[in-house]
C-alpha cells in the first residue's frame, strides 16, 4: 500500500522521521519519498495514524501526474457508491476552486454522488507542482485541537520552556514505544502525559520531590495515572532493558553551571539509559552531547529554536 502523508510546516524533518519510525514499529517500511511537505510511503502493516503527530492527514494514494493529466485520471477512477468529494491542496498559485469543479463534474457524469457538505468519500488532490501531482483518497485526519486543549498554561503545575503536547507526542513516536516508556527527568510531565494517552505505560522520575508532586496534578487532572519516583536519573532503580525506550528533557543549565556537573550528569545518565533500556533513546538538550553518548547509535538529530538564546537538541539515539 502507498500512503500520502501530509506534513506539518513546523518542523518538516522530524515530521518525516515521526513517520519512519511509527512505520518501522507497526509494519514493514518498503520505501519513501520525500518532497516539500509532502511524503510518500510504501508501507505494509497496522494503522498507527492515530498516533501521528506532526502530520496533518493521510490519503491512501492512487495515482501520480502532470496537472494537465487530472482530468484524464478523474475519467477511470474508482467510483464509490457513498457521496464523494473532491478537495485540493497546492502548494502552487492556482485556481483550487475550478480544479475541483472540474473533476467533481467528471465524477459526477459517471454516476457519483456529489456532497461537498457532507461527503463520505474524499478524492484528495495534492499539487506539488505542474509535473508532479499526487491523487489519493482521505484516510484519516489528525485531531489538532487535542493539542490544544492540553496546552501547558492550563495545567495546574507549570514550568517555563515546556514542551508543547504536539511535540511531546512526536518524540515519543520517534522513540518507537508500543508498551512502555521512562522519562528519568519527568518535569511537569509533557511526555508521561502523552503517552498514557497513547496507551503506553510510562514512568516518571525527578529530583525534587515538589516537581513530582505537581507532575501527579497535571496528570489526574487529564484523568491519567502514572508511576512517579522521586529519584536520580544517574543512578535508575531499575533492573536491566526494562524498558523499551526513554524520552526525557534535560535541564537547560547555563554557561555558569560547573562543566564538571554537566560532564558528570551526561556521562552516568548515558550509562544508565543504556542499561534499562531495550530500543531507543530521545533526549532534548540545550547543548550537543553527542560525544557523551557514543555507547549508543546515533540516527537522527534535529534543532528546534525555542527564542533567541534557546535552541534545543532533539537526539535520537538506538541501543547497539
């Protein structure tokens, strides 16, 4: 099967990588293409859409052509017995509007019912450029105003620079995490929240008993339940690969921290990952460390300004 994913402008590479692993963690990952905001994939397996998070939607894909060749596409594709419509997205200047008039039109001269209010069945077009068209039918739009409505502002526990519920979701995606997940720096609980909502069983560690104490409101107040420790994510009071991955937030200490602190901290932390873990680290820093992490593999690193003097490091790294 060949998918269409339409995705998000905010941060089109780990939007891409968000997709990869998802793929990889539910099925077989044939192949992909990549252009602009637009990702082809050829893929086998479960549906895992409902975890996508930096996607917009997906639309099982049908045909690829020339914008002078939709018209003739139109003429012999399936027509579903269920009212149909047809929705463009271009990423050109073009007259949206008269393309979908022109192929509903087609559709509806052989046979289709038309609804542009309340369709079944959407054809979804996507217009990279005049040579490069993809047709496709809509499959599954993703739930944006989740995101919002679990905004940090309207936690009861709050901290400065927290991570966004979307981007949470997606660096948990990015970690591959089906059955359980630790964050060993949990904070206000971005990543813990996430993923229980995802089904996945998480634990959550922090030095401070006071930050523990307010991550256990935001959760109970989303409904959810969670392991909390108070504890050191140096020292990790696990056995051995238990868990299938970690997505953790450092500290974003300042030049005015000691470098034998930030040494200390990422040298036994790498340590400790590696031993509990069974697949895949994702850490956001606000310094590169890939030096301290050299025991594990290196995949992909991503950047993500924050404001003028804050860029966070997004790692994700798989246990050798």
């Amino acid at each position: 099967m060949k998918l269409i994913f339409l995705l998000s402008g905010e941060n089109v590479q780990l939007a891409k990588w968000e997709v990869i692993r998802l793929a990889e963690a539910y099925g077989t990952l044939k192949n992909f293409e990549h252009s602009g905001r637009l990702m082809i994939v050829s893929w086998v397996g479960n549906n895992f859409y409902h975890r996508l998070a930096l996607s917009h939607e997906v639309a099982h894909l049908i045909a690829e052509c020339r914008l002078t060749e939709l018209e003739d596409v139109f003429q012999s594709v399936k027509i579903f017995p269920a009212k149909l419509c047809v929705r463009v997205k271009s990423f050109i200047r073009i007259n949206r509007t008269e393309i979908e008039r022109k192929l509903g039109e087609i559709l509806w001269r052989r046979g289709a019912t038309i609804s542009v209010s309340e369709p079944r069945v959407i054809y979804r077009i996507y217009i990279n450029s005049e040579e490069n068209c993809y047709v496709g039918v809509l499959k599954y739009v993703v739930n944006k105003k989740q995101f919002y409505l679990r905004r940090p502002n309207v936690r009861p526990y709050s901290a400065p620079f927290t991570i966004v519920p979307k981007f949470a979701r997606a660096l948990i995606n990015l970690g591959c995490a089906r059955r359980n997940m630790l964050d060993p720096m949990c904070g206000t609980g971005s990543f813990l929240i996430e993923a229980e909502l995802m089904n996945i069983s998480s634990t959550g560690i922090d030095f401070f008993k006071k930050t523990i104490s307010g991550c256990a409101k935001n959760l109970r107040f989303f409904g959810l339940s969670s392991n909390l420790i108070v504890g050191d994510a140096r020292t990790l009071p696990f056995k051995d690969e238990t868990f299938e991955c970690i997505v953790t937030d450092y500290p974003y200490y300042r030049s005015t921290k000691s470098p034998s602190d930030l040494v200390e901290l990422y040298e036994k932390t790498s340590e400790e990952f590696y031993r509990v873990l069974t697949k895949s680290a994702v850490l956001v820093t606000n310094i590169d460390v890939e030096d301290y992490f050299k025991n594990f593999k290196l995949v992909a690193k991503f950047k993500q300004r924050v404001h003028g003097s804050l860029t966070r490091r997004i790692y994700l790294f798989d246990k050798n």
